[in-house]
C-alpha cells in the first residue's frame, strides 16, 4: 500500500464507528484480574437488550447446555468472561451498521451469513486442532471481513466500483480493492480493529487472513481463519461479495497438519453448526 493512500484511511479513522458503551465496559471487566462474574452480570443486566440476547444464545443448540440457563451470572460461570465478551462483541458488531446506505451489488445479508459461517468454521477447526482459545477463533471469523463494511459506509463511490469489477471480471474483491485502492478490506480492518483496541491477535488475523503466512507468530490463526472462509465458499454459506474461492495458501494448510480424510467431515460440521447458530442469530436491517 502506498504511503498517500494509507494516510488516507488513516485519516477516516476518526470517523470510524465506535462500539457500544456497554460492550467496551465489558471488554475493560474482562481484561481486568480483579473483576468478578458478579460485576460483569451487573454490566450485562444495565442493558436489557444485551442480556435478552445473551440469554437466548447461550440457550441455543449450538452451545448445547442440556440445562436451561435463566440467569447472566450462570451464563458467565458456564461460559466464562472471555466467551461472554466475544459473545456481546459479536452481537453488537452488526448493529452498528444498520440502516446504512445500500449498494445494491453487495448483500448485507449475504455477508453476515458468510461471517457467521466463517466463525463457525473457525470455531470447528479450532475443537479439532484442540486450539485453547476457540471463542477467539469465533470472533476472529466473525470480524475477518470487516474491513468491506467500512469501505462500504465510508467510500461508497469505491466500494461500488469494486465490486462491478468483481462481477465484471469475476474476481475477489481484495485484487479489485488492490486494483481500484491500493490497499484491501484487510487493510481497512486492520484500522478499525485498532481503533476498538482489540487484541493484538484479533487485528493480526483481520489484517494477514488472505496472505496467513505472512501472520508471524499469529500465523495459525490465521490459517485456520483462511481455512474457515473457504469452507463457507464451499458450502455456499453467505457472500463475502464475490464468487471466487481464494486460492488455499499451501504453507498455511501444511502448517496446520489437518490430515485430509479429516477435512469432509469437518465441513459437514460447519454447516451443520451455523444452521444451528443462524437460527438465534439473525441479521436484522
Ligand atoms: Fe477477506
Ligand atoms: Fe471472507
């Protein structure tokens, strides 16, 4: 990316969205040793929309709970904080742009289906690679593509450009961004991953998921994020606003030792799992 162009969307980084007041309190609580599962239900209750969400996710079939939880103190201690946090950041991300202008070429829809699928994706290959930290991975899916969103909020002229090319010539959007911008929607979600001050894991996976190797010491991460959005392009799950599978970055799929009868199986579960997950998750304009 060249210098002018950076400074650019440096520039637009202002104008960025902020997350929720809430969500951000919680991520404070969270990454602070001394709060307690009680403080963070306090939180959580102030809002009565989070916690109706909360409750209803940690209910569904994906988690599989064989007993109902009624209350957000039990979510916490079943779930954990890090799994609530990433939870609320996930159903909070998207409302933040609804009721935004539309260009027609690109589905909002589509594409929080292909997010959701991804975290899916994520969040399997992580269970089979026994990965500690699976509701990163969940998260990281969810936020992969982030950047399109901004670029369709704050450059809709581009944006609109970008993705005529993408139909024209059948391409992915990140060549049409490198083409039309000089920089790519990783580029751009690597800004506003800064900007919420997510983890320094979370902007690298945001930032290196279509070149995972180029990831450093977050390389697995984002080889397994890589893996999850072919899955979702193979299981026809959602849009990511083209139609071109990415090519399978080779030192990321060896690096993962995934061994091949491994890989249908793992797939059937994705698909399995966000027609599990979309049925309480919902995009809502
Ligand atoms: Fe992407
Ligand atoms: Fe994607």
């Amino acid at each position: 990316m060249s210098q002018p162009d950076l400074n650019r969307i440096i520039a637009r980084v202002e104008d960025l969205p902020t997350l929720p007041r809430t969500v951000l309190r919680i991520t404070e609580l969270v990454n602070d040793p001394k709060s307690s599962a009680r403080d963070l239900a306090r939180v959580i209750t102030d809002d009565q929309v989070l916690a109706a969400r909360l409750l209803k996710l940690v209910n569904s079939s994906f988690y599989g709970f064989p007993q109902r939880i009624s209350t957000i103190t039990g979510a916490i201690v079943l779930l954990g904080f890090d799994a609530i946090r990433n939870l609320l950041l996930t159903t909070s991300v998207f409302d933040l742009f609804a009721n935004r202008k539309r260009i027609s070429e690109f589905s909002q829809e589509q594409f929080w289906d292909h997010s959701l699928g991804c975290a899916v994706g994520a969040k399997v290959l992580g269970s089979h690679l026994r990965y500690d930290k699976v509701e990163e991975l969940f998260v990281s899916g969810l936020l992969h593509d982030i950047g399109k969103i901004v670029e369709m909020i704050f450059m809709p002229e581009q944006f609109s450009k970008i993705t005529r090319l993408v139909q024209k010539e059948n391409i992915l959007m990140f060549s049409a961004e490198e083409q039309i911008l000089g920089y790519t929607h990783a580029d751009v979600g690597r800004l506003l991953a800064e900007k919420w001050n997510l983890p320094p894991k979370l902007i690298s996976v945001i930032l290196h998921h279509h070149r995972p190797s180029t990831a450093g010491r977050f390389a697995q991460e984002a080889a397994i994020i890589h893996l999850a959005d072919i899955f979702c392009r193979a299981l026809n799950i959602g849009s990511g606003g083209d139609n071109k599978i990415p090519q399978l970055d080779k030192i990321a799929w060896e690096s993962l030792k995934i061994k091949t009868e491994a890989l249908e199986p793992l797939i059937a579960k994705t698909k399995s799992g966000f027609d599990d997950i979309s049925l309480f998750i919902t995009y809502t304009p």
